[in-house]
C-alpha cells in the first residue's frame, strides 16, 4: 500500500467511525405497491412478473410474488388474452405480438388499484457490415510441468471490430449491443479426446472492451470496479448493459468500434497436450444491435446508475413506466445475428 492509498484508506476510517450513530426514522411507512416487469419482443410470446414492492427498513429482504393478479394482455385497444400463472409470480401468454401492434397490459390484484402501462415496437436496428482485424499483442513461450519443458507458444490475441449501423433519419432511437461468446475446448488425456463447449465468461482469458465514444465508459475512481450483470464478458465498465442512443449519429450511417482480447495456447504436438485439459480451439462470437424503447433505455440507465458504489453520490430513482405502480414494461427488436468463428 503505497502512502497516499494509505492516507485515503485512514481517512475515511476515521470519517465512517465518527459518522457512526443510531438516528431515529420519522418518515411515512409506506404501503407495498404492484411492481410490474415484463420485456417483451415481436413474435415471442408476452410473459411478465409480479410481485409487491418492500420497505426499506423491513427486515426481509425478499420481495413478495403474487400469484393471484389477473393480468389481461391488449392489443391495439382490444383485449387479446389473459395471462396464465405458471409460478412465483410469472404469467404467461400465447399471442406474439407484430412489430405494428400496440401493446398495454392491465393488473389487477385483489385489494389494490389496478395498474397500467402501454408500450409500442422501435424499428429494427440495421446492421450493413462487420469487419474484423486480428493482431497478436504478445508471445511467449508455454512451459508444461517436469519433464516437458517448452511445450508450446502462449499468444495474446485482440480482436477489433467495427460494426455499420444504418440509423433512421428524424426520430431518436436507443440501442443495446449484445455480444456472446463459446469456446469449443479440446481435452487429450492418456490417449483419451473430448471435445466440450464452455461459455467464454467462464474463462478469464476472454474479455470485450469498448471505447467507442457512444458507450460512455468514464471509470470513476472512488467507485469499486465490479463486474457488468452478464459476467466477466464485461468489466469494470460504467455503462454495464451497453446502452447508447443516436445522438451523436442521428440518421447516419456509424461505425460501432469494439474489441475482444484472448489468451490462447497452442501446443507442438500431441504429446503436449495429453496432461493438459480445456485447451481452446476456436471461439465463435455471437454479436447482435438491438433496438430497445425508450423507457427500457431509462430503466437500464437509470437501473445501472443507482447502483453505483460511489457513495458521494446523490441518490438515483429508477425509472418506471407502470401507471399506479412501479417497474417496467419494456420492448425491443434485435437486428440478425452475426457468427463470427476465431480459429
């Protein structure tokens, strides 16, 4: 620990033990209220949940499901179905809504106001082209245990993209970037071969990093780094859901700049590998763009920011667009998936 980490670390020891005491609260205990959240997409069938919102000071932790709401789906102002309970909260339905439609749905639970909320389908991202640039940024020689020595070479790898995206002319549209990764592994042990597949995540030679300037990643340096809600795909990244509008872009066509960074061995022979397990031979990358509303775009924002570890910080509400209650009902439509495979 260096001494200016060490005056920081006492400071705020000493700021917390002095600022520590019992105080009395004197506010309103609230009522719990419906809590709504559903995220729907063109033809996938709607499903939401439901539950009950919880004080702060109670001692549960737990938020209460409710599994005995009626929850009407409409379409177009016309009442389509009611959703079924499967459990702990989640209805379903069986109708997949069209791009065009109109959505709202109606919960009623017994005891408490009905609640609300309406939601219509962005436009399609389109994505025009990805192009790809591999470089090694370092290579070392792989040491295997005694007696073998050198048994093969240890590269970094960094990947860079670049995705076209065709934005629509006159309208504002928000968008969230999806990226997934498998890596198929190969295992030779005493003359034994197994081919497997494991999310990259699980590995920590795998990372994404994007510093496009859409994405916002300024890294606060009071708050801890953590990991994004998808794993270790995505560190340490203030915009953890990798959300952007086009306010930099609007009705242009703009170039998303990404990369991914890996760490990759290859063996000499197959000698080398027969007291080695999970070597990686090829990855193959999934990206998709997809085009969310807008208050799904003010839920991950706002969702994102109030659980930042800055504790400096003013407080942040999470945005809702439940009528007579809390939560969110949010759409999206997803561009084609591209399938990118690293040898």
């Amino acid at each position: 620990m260096n001494f200016k980490t060490y005056i920081s670390f006492l400071f705020f020891t000493v700021l917390f033990v002095s600022c520590e005491r019992d105080i009395e609260f004197k506010g309103e205990i609230t009522n719990p209220l419906v809590v709504v959240n559903s995220f729907i997409t063109p033809d996938s069938v709607v499903s939401a949940n439901i539950s009950l919102s919880r004080f702060f000071l109670k001692d549960s932790t737990e938020f209460r499901s409710v599994n005995n709401a009626e929850v009407s789906l409409w379409v177009n102002g016309l009442l389509k179905e009611k959703l079924a309970l499967s459990k702990n909260g989640n209805y379903k339905g069986s109708y997949k809504p069209l791009t065009t439609d109109q959505i709202k749905l109606t919960v009623d639970v017994p005891q408490m106001p009905q609640v609300s909320a309406t939601v219509l389908f962005p436009e399609k991202p389109l994505v025009l082209n990805i192009d790809t640039q591999r470089v090694v940024t370092k290579s070392q020689n792989h040491m295997g245990g005694y007696p073998y020595g050198i048994v093969g070479i240890r590269r970094n790898y960094t990947t860079n993209y670049k995705l076209l995206i065709n934005d629509k002319v006159n309208e504002q549209n928000y968008y969230r970037f999806i990226l997934d990764c498998v890596a198929y592994t190969g295992s030779w042990n005493y003359n034994t071969h197994k081919i497997d597949t494991v999310p990259c995540q699980t590995r920590f030679d795998f990372n994404v990093n994007f510093t496009d300037v859409v994405f916002g990643n300024i890294k606060d340096p009071l708050a801890d780094s953590g990991t994004s809600p998808v794993g270790s795909l995505l560190t340490n990244s203030i915009n953890v859901y990798n959300i952007f509008s086009d306010d930099i872009f609007n009705g242009k066509i703009y170039t998303l700049k990404f990369s991914t960074n890996e760490i990759i061995d290859q063996y000499f022979n197959i000698e080398s590998l027969k007291y080695h397990t999970e070597n990686i031979l090829s990855l193959r990358i999934y990206i998709s763009l997809q085009g969310i509303s807008k208050d799904y775009y003010l839920y991950l924002k706002t969702r994102a920011a109030s659980s930042a570890s800055n504790f400096f910080s003013e407080p942040v509400k999470v945005h809702s667009n439940i009528n007579g209650g809390i939560g969110i009902l949010g759409s999206y439509t997803s561009s084609n998936v591209v399938e990118l495979e690293i040898n």
